[in-house]
C-alpha cells in the first residue's frame, strides 16, 4: 500500500488503482462520468478533476483522478477553488448540446449530470450557437433505446462489451461534434446482458426499453434482494413503485457474486412477480387469493383452518406420502418442510428442472435453482420433474411446496396424475388439476424474507419489497401449522 495525503489527512492507498478510487475509499467527493469501477479508465470526460502536488510544499496542479496513477507522498485536494473551477469549465463543454429533456427522461432523479450541475453551480452557457440535431428514440434493440442528443461519449457502453462481455458491439463514430455511439454495422445488440448499459450511462442516452415511461425514480422503494432466475444468485435491488408493484429490478454490486453486474434474463423476471390476482370469489385466472379445497364444482374457497384441517386428515389417513417442495423454497422454508416430512416420515425431494442453454462465460449458471446447494446441503433430494410424476402417479398422497412449483413440474404432467392420489399444495397459483384436493397460496420470493445459498455457497438476502395480497401466508408458517396438526393425528392412525 502506498502513503498519501487526501484532504488534509494521510491514508493507505492502493498503487494498482487510480487515484479517484483511493479519494472515494477515504471520503472525497470526486464526480465521474467516465469512470466506472467495473471498466478500463479512459480520462474522456475530465470531470473527475482534483489538485495534486507531488510532495508536501510543492507546486500543486490540477489532473483527471481517473486516469492519475497514486505515488508515495502525493498531496489531494478533492475541494479546492481550482479543482472546481475546472470541473464547471468541463460542465459546461458537456451541457453545450445536452437537450433540456430533463422534465421527460427517464433518467431524471438518477442523473449524474443533473447532480453535478447543481453541486458544481454550473447553471449557466454562454454559448448562442443551438445545439446539435441528432437522433432520438433510436433502437438498439430489443433491449435499449439510445437518445444520442443526450449522449456525453463518456464510453462507458463501449467499454462495457469490450472489458465485460468480452464481445465488443459499440463504438464511437464520427469526428469531432459529429460523433456518436453506434453498433457496428447498424446491427442490433445482441446477448444477454444489454439491460446493463442503461445502469451504467450516467445520463438519460440509454434506457430500458421495458422500463421507459413505467415510474419517476423518487416514487421507487429500493429493497435489497437476490435473483432467482439462476443458481448465480446474483445481489439485486428491487425497486417498487410506492411499495405496492415492482416496477425493476436491477443489480446490486456484490464483489463475491455478481460485482455491478446481471444478466436480462432476471432483469427482466418481472411476469412471476406481478400476476394479477384471480377475480373474486375465483380460484383460477390468476394468483391464489385464498385456501381452496375441491368441491363439488371443482376447486372453491375455503377458510385456511378448515383446508389445513383436512388436508391433515387425509395425509394422516395415507400414509407413505411424497414431499417435493420448490427450488425456490428459502433455508427457513426448507427447515420448516423437514419438520413436515419427519412427521410424513417421508423422504424430502426438491424438484430440480433440466439446465437450459442461458448458461455463458461470465454469470449465468444455466441452473435454474436459485436455492440448489442449499437444499442439497439440508437433506432434500433432487428430483427430475418427470421423474417427480412418476412417483406422483405411484404415491397415496403427496405435498408440493413452494413458488411455481406446480409450473415446474408441469400442469399438463400434474392433470394427467390419477384422482386416487391425495395432493396437496402451497403455491403461488394453480389450475384445475383433478388430483389436486387442497391448495394454499403462498408469497412470491419479493413478497418474502429468507436466505438462498448460491452455486458457490454464498448466502443470498431476500427481503419484503411489497406486501403479500391479503390472505396470503408465510410458506414455513402454513407448513409448521400443517405439521402440528400432523402431530396431533398421526399418520397411519
């Protein structure tokens, strides 16, 4: 580590990285635009400027922090009158042609350049000529949509293929005040983490085409989280409008995980969030509102004391039943099913779905398990969903448990089980399998609190992003009231 002075107080920065990270590891306020933590520093932007003198008592001068390399014994000063006077010189270059589009971008509350302005005082051009015409609304795909008179070429999107991907699809074309970002050849972005360049523009240039127009940023509750959509188990926040509908869900960095980074695939996980409930009074069309037990028109709402009653019962009276609970069942979920399966006296499965071909090089696993180790590391068995009906079809009476895991295992598998089986489950909603007897919703994995444990055994947070719908109980709570219940009645007896 090498010895410098920041502000006015000595500290231990490290020589492999530039100095704007050293100023930010010990306090300094040092904007960026450019600069990103996660690619190669290029100095484009010049915004990062702070005054440097390469000893105590000697000349001080002003340089980009990004792109200056830290040496023992160097003096920083990150809020000197030079060092901002600078950074409002470079503020206004980039306001010259930036277009007063902050009342409509989706950028606005986020934006860097809107923060920097304000900080820095830079209010004011003195400039007559109109700004430059470019194109707006401009698709790159079927991801991002690029505003190119917003655009600041700091190249952070550039970069972002070139160091992340490692498969370059951007550049900047054109010289001088005609240059722009562009993909080679007009050809759309391609692959599965485009939904990236929206969080790392520092501006409103590049937005998500799924999130454009959706929420104002200040009406977001941000919650910290963990992806589902693989093993990865990738750090995330979910971000809901006033805390009532998740509106996006976006990477959080995690140096062990995931770093600044997630694939389009989670990114994009919204539908098994945001079902719209069943109508009233219905079972089907939509989310569980509430315990349903069949009936003589087929599944109907029931009180959850009376379905949990019965469900009891007829578990008690077949014994040998199976328990195949959701890969997306949490740690306290699962510890929750062993006590279920030791009052079954069955062997706990989880069901465990083929590897699909999103599998690549930088995060996604192919897994679709988000909890695969976990429950592995718990007891429970993996278990094919084919393999999962064939016992179905052979069991007395089974237990499914868990977030989709009636989608996982198949509705048109699971209506082919014979009526004979005794099948309960606890899912988020269902459709009118004949074998099904009793059904309980449960929350979705935003709706929840809990830990996954991720490929390489990292503990992944969930927490509550938004509030279950009415009626809709803890899976571990409906589970340990289930077990109770089995305990009161013996199974066999």
């Amino acid at each position: 580590m090498t010895k410098i002075q920041i502000n006015g107080r000595e500290v231990e920065a490290d020589p492999k990285q530039p100095l704007i990270r050293a100023c930010h590891d010990h306090g300094g306020d040092v904007p960026m635009y450019c600069y990103h933590p996660g690619l190669t520093p290029v100095g484009s932007c010049r915004i990062c400027q702070v005054e440097v003198a390469a000893a105590p008592g000697q000349p001080s001068r002003v340089v980009a922090a990004c792109r200056t390399p830290v040496s023992e014994g160097m003096v920083v000063s990150t809020d000197t009158p030079k060092a901002h006077d600078t950074r409002r010189e470079c503020l206004e270059f980039l306001l010259k042609n930036h277009p007063l589009d902050c009342p409509i971008c989706d950028k606005a509350g986020e934006c860097d350049l809107q923060d920097y302005s304000f900080n820095e005082g830079q209010g004011k051009g003195r400039s007559s000529e109109p700004r430059r015409k470019l194109e707006k609304r401009k698709s790159l795909g079927d991801v991002i949509v690029l505003d190119e008179e917003r655009c600041i070429l700091c190249s952070r999107c550039v970069r972002f293929f070139s160091d992340v991907t490692k498969k370059p699809q951007l550049t900047v074309e054109g010289l001088g005040s005609r240059s722009v970002i562009n993909t080679f050849m007009d050809k759309p972005l391609e692959g599965n983490y485009q939904g990236n360049l929206a969080d790392i523009c520092p501006v409103g240039a590049l937005t998500s085409k799924k999130f454009r127009f959706q929420a104002r940023v200040w009406n977001l509750s941000k919650t910290l989280s963990t992806c589902g959509e693989c093993s990865r188990g990738c750090s995330i926040s979910v971000e809901a409008l006033r805390a009532k509908e998740v509106k996006r869900l976006r990477p959080r960095y995690n140096a062990a995980v995931n770093q600044w980074w997630m694939c389009d695939t989670g990114r994009h996980a919204m539908a098994p969030i945001t079902r719209p409930l069943a109508p009233e009074g219905a079972v089907l069309g939509g989310r569980l509102r509430g315990a349903a037990v069949r009936g003589y028109n087929g599944l109907e709402l029931a009180d959850e004391s009376a379905a949990t009653a019965l469900a009891a019962d007829m578990l008690a009276a077949h014994p040998g039943a199976l328990l195949v609970v959701s890969p997306f069942a949490t740690q306290e979920e699962a510890t929750t099913a062993l006590e279920l399966a030791r009052a079954l006296k069955a062997t706990p499965h989880f069901v465990s779905p083929a590897a699909n071909n999103l599998k690549d090089d930088l995060l996604h696993t192919g897994d679709p398990c988000p909890n695969r180790r976990g429950l592995t590391e718990l007891g429970f068995a993996p278990i094919e969903p084919a393999a999962a009906l064939a016992a179905l079809a052979k069991a007395p009476a089974a237990v499914l448990a868990g977030e989709r895991v009636l989608e996982i295992l198949g509705h048109e598998g699971l209506a082919k089980l014979p009526t004979k089986l005794r099948l309960v489950a606890y899912d988020v909603e269902t459709s009118d399998i004949p074998a099904l007897d009793v059904v309980f919703p449960v929350p979705t994995h935003v709706e929840k609190s809990g830990h996954w444990v991720n490929v390489d055994g990292h503990r992944g947070v969930l927490n509550v992003a938004v509030p279950p719908p009415a009626g809709v109980r803890r899976l571990d709570a409906n589970l340990a009231q289930l077990a109770r219940k089995l305990a009161a009645t013996p199974v066999g007896s």
